[in-house]
C-alpha cells in the first residue's frame, strides 16, 4: 500500500438513479485531489438486492468493505439494488458512478456481468469488479470477474449431509434457478454419494425461476420451501438462497432437523442466534477477500483484467466448523478437499 493514499468509498442509492445518467464517457472524472493534495480513491459499489444485513452473500461482500475500512482508512454509504430491477437500472447505477469520477466501481452479484461489460466500454479509464462474473467471463481491458468454484466446497458440504444423515435423505433449496447455484446443487450431490452411495438426495428446490430474484430475499419462500423437504423425511437441508435461506435455517432449526449454511458462517449470525446449534455447517465463499483483494490491486497499481477463480486450493471456498458439529468427520472432510485440490476427484458443476 502506498503511503498517504487516501480511500473513500461510496455505494450508490437506489434515489441515485433519480439523476440523470444518460452522459457517456467523455466526461472527464474528477481528478479526486483532495484539499490536502493527496490522491483520493473514490470507490463506488453496488450491493446485489438484500445488500448488507442479508447475512448471507452481500454480508460477505461488506465484510471484504469493512477490512478495507479497518487497513486503508475507508468511508462507506451502502444501498442494494431492487428486486427484479432491469439491467437498465444497473447500467444507469454504474454510469452514474464513473461519471461522477468514481474508480474503480464495483458490482456484486452475477447480475451485474453484462451491465458492467457493456458500460465498462465507455469508461476505459475506470476499473471495474463485477463479484461472481457470469459464467466467469468478463470482457475488456479495465474490467476484472471474481469467480468461485461454489461447487468444491458444496461437495464437502454434501458429504458432511450424507455423513450425519440419519434418516439417509437430504435435501437442497436454490433461492433461484440459474446456473451459478445449479452448480451448488452439483457438488453437494456429488459429495454426499460419494461419502455415502446409498444416501437419498431429494431434488433440488428452487424458490423462484428467473426473471424474479426474490428467492434470493424471501424468508418465507424459504420457510414453506423448508417444510416440503422435512416433510419428506430430510433432516439435513443445505440452502443457497442467501437472505431466503435464514428462513431455511429457522424452519430446519426449529424441527431439531441439521441446516447447512452458505457464504458466510451462518452460525454466528444474529438472525439464526436461536437455532444455531442445528447448524451443521456452512459453504464458506470468501467474497470478501475478492473485494479486498481487488480494491488492494487498484490501490496498489497493480490491476490486471480477466477473471480471477477462488476455490479450495487458495481458500477462496471451505466449509465452517463452528460449534463444534463436524469434528468427528472432520478428518474424512480434509481427506476429500485434498483429493479435489491435488486433481484426484473432480467436482462436477452440473447435475
């Protein structure tokens, strides 16, 4: 890190897009001097819908904020964006940022990959993140993806499902059914035959089909989701349908049934504090080390474009062990991601 820079950070509101945002490129962007001469850095983010406070994937993606916060004396104003909004409000959101001479500007959730593409063209002074890129693809020189091997550490997640199980089925929910979480649902299956080949995985559930993205906020959908599977006799659901999934959690929780977290370690969130002990586990996605990681490389000069994977090798996926319910199969779990981070098991990423 260089000495005396100076970062702020800013993520667009919703009342933003009030603005008129129709000015393309050629505006020059502020410089970011401030009063004392020094650099300043101006950083501009936008939440995927449920922002923070989801405690799932958006609070991932804070917590990478709040680091930088903690090291490089960052400021932040933080909003998510609206359920089921078009790309057009996304592309109004970013262009309004980098007009405003915001860089680099950050997107988080896949969502945001074409609107960040195709706006990214018009900027090309001004870097850009779009956290969990679409397919992992990016394009252009200024634009960088963050992608997640979410199926490596679903596979772990799924044998510890298999390996608990005592009624031998097990169940997922997806909060909505696009390829990024089919391919939780293709890993968490794979790990649990594999762990135990008899085991019963119930078909996965998903909240809602695209357009509509609520199934990545309704609690309730995750509720009645919850209470179809425990009705067919699974007592380890693992959810990945971020804010959704604390319904998932509670309803699973609440039939002494194990939930199996996501993104963050779900066991120590406020939002599931009462039924944190029926947690068996959770996938862990370190989003936050993938904002860090590129607000570091743009502070540093040391940006480069394309996408970048995080999976098991370099930690960027692992599967919590708080409170203690997986130390006795934890052997069994480090013996797996060895064998996927040294190529001897392969994880498919569809089901």
């Amino acid at each position: 890190m260089r000495r005396g820079l100076k970062i702020t950070l800013v993520t667009v509101t919703g009342a933003a897009l009030t603005l008129s945002a129709s000015a393309c490129g050629g505006k020059k962007a502020d410089s970011g001097d401030g009063d004392d001469g020094k650099k300043t850095l101006k950083i501009g983010l936008a939440f995927d819908i449920g922002g923070r406070g989801d405690q799932s994937f958006n609070d991932s993606a804070a917590a990478g904020l709040d680091k930088a916060k903690k090291d490089l004396d960052v400021k932040t104003e933080e909003i998510s964006a609206k359920p089921d909004e078009p790309d057009s409000d996304k592309e109004s959101r970013l262009r309004l940022l980098a007009n405003k001479g915001y860089n680099p500007v950050i997107g988080v959730g896949f969502a945001y990959t074409a609107s960040i593409n195709k706006v990214a063209k018009d900027f090309p002074n001004t870097k850009f993140l779009v956290v969990d890129a679409d397919q992992c693809k990016v394009e252009g020189a200024n634009v960088s993806g963050a992608c997640f091997s979410e199926e490596q550490g679903s596979y772990l997640v799924g044998a510890a499902a298999a390996l608990k199980s005592k009624t031998g089925t097990i169940g997922f929910i997806g909060g909505v059914n696009v390829p990024l979480i089919n391919k939780f649902f293709a890993g968490y299956q794979a790990g649990a035959k594999k762990a135990k080949p008899g085991i019963k995985v119930l078909p996965a559930k998903y909240l809602t089909q695209p357009p509509n993205f609520n199934g990545f906020k309704d609690a309730g959908l995750g509720n009645e989701a919850a209470k179809g599977q425990l009705d067919e006799n699974a007592d380890v659901i693992y959810h990945a349908a971020g804010g959704a999934g604390i319904g998932v959690i509670k309803t699973v929780g609440a039939a002494k049934k194990w939930a199996i977290g996501v993104d963050s370690d779900q066991y120590n969130q406020p939002a599931v504090a009462g039924v944190k002990a029926q947690i068996l586990t959770s996938m862990e996605k370190h989003v936050d080390v993938a904002v860090y990681d590129f607000v570091e490389s743009v502070a540093k000069g040391t940006f480069k474009a394309g996408t970048t994977q995080y999976n098991l090798s370099n930690d960027g996926i692992g599967y919590a062990t708080s409170g203690g319910n997986v130390d006795d199969i934890k052997a069994k779990l480090d013996e797996l991601k060895a064998d996927i981070v040294s190529g001897k098991i392969t994880v498919p990423t569809k089901a």
